[in-house]
C-alpha cells in the first residue's frame, strides 16, 4: 500500500517496461554528458567506473553514457571513449557492472561528429556536404568534405559494430545520437546536407541514414537488446531541420520499431540543449521547466513510443507535472548530476536537490554564444568525480575555461602523436 502510494504521489518511482524487454527502475534518467577522460588512444579508463559507480548509488534508474565515438580517426574531442573493436572489452564490462550491479541500467551513446570536430584532431572531418561553419566559429571548425557512398556504408556498418561490442560488455542498452549537430543530425538538415544522391535532397531522403544505423544496429543486437535514439526537436537555425521533419522521421523510426526517443534541439551554432537560447524561450514553458515539452506533447499524439525529455526540469513538482501530463515517460537530468550527484536520491523521496543549475559565463561574448561552456565546466566536475573527488559547483566559468583550453589544446597534441595514419571515415 506505502509503495503504491509512493507511485501517485512522486511518478519518478514508477518503474518503466520497454518494449526490449528491459524494465527501468524508475522514471528518472541521467542523460548524456561528455566526460572525455578516456585515454589518448581512446580507450575507457577506472574514472568511467568510479563515475559510474557513484551515479547508480544514487538510487537513479537508467544512465547514459557521454558521447562514444565508432570510429578513431573521428573523434568529436581528445578524450573520448571510441568502440570499434574489443580491445577495451575488460574495461568495458566493469564500466557496465558498476551500474547494472546496483539495479540500474546502462546505455552507450553512439555517436560520429562529422564535422563538429575541432581543428587538429582529426586528419580531416567528412558530413553529408561541404558546408562550413558560421563565420565566428571557422577559427575553431574546419569545413569538412563530402563524404562518399562507401564511407557513408561504412559508418553505418561501424555503428553496428560498436552496438554488437556493447551488448557483449553487459550494457542494458545503446543511444543512437542522432542531435545538436553531430553526424546524423547533419544528414537529416538540409542546411548541412546538400545532397542529390540517395542521401539527400528530400526530407525522405536524408532520413534514410538514420533509419540505415537503425536497421544495423538492430540487426548485429537483436529484438531483446534496447537501442533508443535522441534527436533534435529542431535545429533552431535557418534551413536546418524542423519541427515538421522531426515528426516525420520519428514516426518512420517508430514504425521501424526502437524503443525510446529522447527529445533534445540544437546543435553548437545554435545551442539550444544548453538552456543559451533561454531567453527566447516562451513564458509558458518557463513555466512548465522542460525546454521541450510542447513539442514532446504533439509527438505523443501521434506514437506510443516510449519519450524522454531533457532540458530545463529544476525540481520534482515540474518533472511529476510533466509524467502525469502523458507527454513524456522519463525524465531527463544531466547538469544537476555534474553538481549535486546524490540528487536522484532526494527527487526519488519527493525532495529537491538543495543546488541548482545556473548558466556558465566566462565574460567573453563569442565564447558564451558558442555554448562551449556547457560541455567545458561540467566536464571538469565529472573529472573530480572520476578521482573520487567532489564538484565545485561555484568554480569560475573564466577559470574553467582557460583550464579547458589548456586541457584541450594538450589533449589534441596527444591525440595527433597517437592518431592512425590512414584518412578520416
């Protein structure tokens, strides 16, 4: 009778069966942050497992590992994890013990940057089409190449393969990361994807890469293995995927059968994951916390398939208005997790978390606007963590950043000594 009484009264306790067969413990999921503190080579590391280890104690449900790239010679920033092969398996299977060994579930979340890659890491970037950054952002973001047929093939089958690797580990699941600008993102954006082949030129057409990982993903793990995606709302930049586009391809991902769909928008032009664009956000979903509710309401009257929303939630009262309205099944956190990692243990008991997520500034305006920041402070708190430390939840945006940028810039020197010498897929 208590238990049931906890189900009415704080929905994060419910559990949440899926379609694979696994049931989440409860509603409450910690989405994808970067970590980016695998090693130069791109192997996962002890920090993963103590990071990980600390998460799942708390009581949380399902976590979402940060960006893990398919590929070595397209890495997204120094540090990532990259599964292509088994030679991390050891490693791998203690990163997914540390949280299945506490009754929480893990996914992997897959990813290619295309052409969001910072100079100097990689030889060279490929994307759909040959489109360059935004002007204030090419000292920082090279323009990539048009990739070919047979490297599109080939990323799709390597996108399989990694999600084939991660079952083997013991991982509950894998996320395709189809949003904020990365790879797939760019092929379902006509900004980015200029293409006239088979690949592009029509709405249907620049789906068919995000149906194709699907499709091998869901062929190299089977029917009893979760496979979710997260994708864009919109792209919130001129000629980039809309809103319109985004239902379409989530029903076609729908009908081809995955079994849950995380709601996210933006990409690093325009950075609307983050909470930068805030200040155009209407009253009312200020009101509501999540950033993206509104659209998550008109996707679930037209699928049934399990949603996440992440974005903007500040306290248990707004992430329980959300579950009870029907527009979304899980709840997504990432920044508070960064700063308070025990939250879920108090929003599981109906509490708030005493910290609360504030925008990160350095006092530079074109690095603000990036919304670099987002990904730089937080990966440092997610360090300390991975030491066995604590956050810093006051430290300076200034400080952080210039800390980042010595990190980075010594990280990418690391990577390129350590870089395979054939050309980028």
């Amino acid at each position: 009778m208590a238990e049931s009484a906890q189900f009415i009264f704080n929905p994060l306790s419910r559990p949440l069966p899926l379609k694979s067969g696994r049931v989440l413990r409860n509603r409450l999921a910690k989405a994808a942050m970067s970590e980016a503190f695998g090693t130069y080579d791109n192997h996962p590391t002890a920090k993963h497992v103590e990071l990980y280890r600390r998460w799942a104690s708390s009581g949380i449900g399902l976590v979402i590992t940060g960006n893990v790239m398919i590929d070595r010679r397209a890495l997204g920033e120094p540090g990532n994890v990259v599964i292509e092969d088994e030679r991390s398996l050891p490693t791998l299977k203690q990163w997914a013990r540390a949280v299945t060994d506490q009754g929480a579930d893990i996914w992997v979340q897959l990813n290619h940057p295309g052409k969001q890659a910072t100079k100097g890491l990689n030889t060279g970037t490929i994307a759909p089409s040959a489109v360059p950054f935004r002007e204030d952002m090419q000292a920082l973001f090279e323009t990539p190449r048009a990739a070919t047929s047979a490297e599109i093939e080939d990323i799709v089958q390597r996108f399989g393969r990694s999600a084939a690797i991660c079952k083997k580990a013991g991982f509950s699941g894998v996320q395709i990361h189809a949003a904020h600008g990365y790879l797939i993102n760019q092929f379902l954006s006509p900004h980015h994807n200029t293409r006239e082949d088979e690949w592009g030129g029509s709405p249907e057409k620049r789906r068919r890469f995000v149906l194709a990982v699907y499709a091998e993903i869901r062929r190299q793990v089977g029917p009893d293995f979760t496979v979710a995606i997260k994708i864009n709302s919109a792209d919130f930049q001129r000629g980039g995927f809309t809103e319109e586009e985004s239902m379409a391809t989530i029903q076609a991902l729908a009908d081809a059968g995955i079994d849950l769909i995380e709601i996210s928008g933006g990409t690093y032009e325009a950075p609307a994951m983050s909470g930068t664009l805030e200040k155009e956000k209407k009253a009312s979903t200020a009101t509501r916390e999540a950033y993206f509710l509104e659209f998550a309401e008109k996707v679930r009257a037209s699928v049934k398939v399990p949603l996440m929303v992440t974005g903007g939630f500040r306290s248990v009262a707004g992430m329980n208005a959300a579950l009870n309205s029907g527009a979304l099944d899980l709840v997504g956190v990432a920044r508070l997790l960064a700063i308070d990692p025990n939250a879920p243990a108090k929003l599981l008991q109906g509490q708030d978390s005493t910290h609360q997520v504030r925008p990160i500034k350095t006092g530079i305006p074109p690095i603000d606007r990036m919304g670099v920041m987002e990904i730089f402070w937080y990966t440092l708190q997610l360090n300390r963590m991975g030491k066995g430390g604590n956050p810093k939840p006051h430290e300076s945006g200034l400080l952080a950043f210039l800390k980042s940028l010595l990190r980075s810039g010594w990280g990418t020197f690391r990577t390129q000594r350590m870089r395979p010498s054939s050309k980028a897929a």
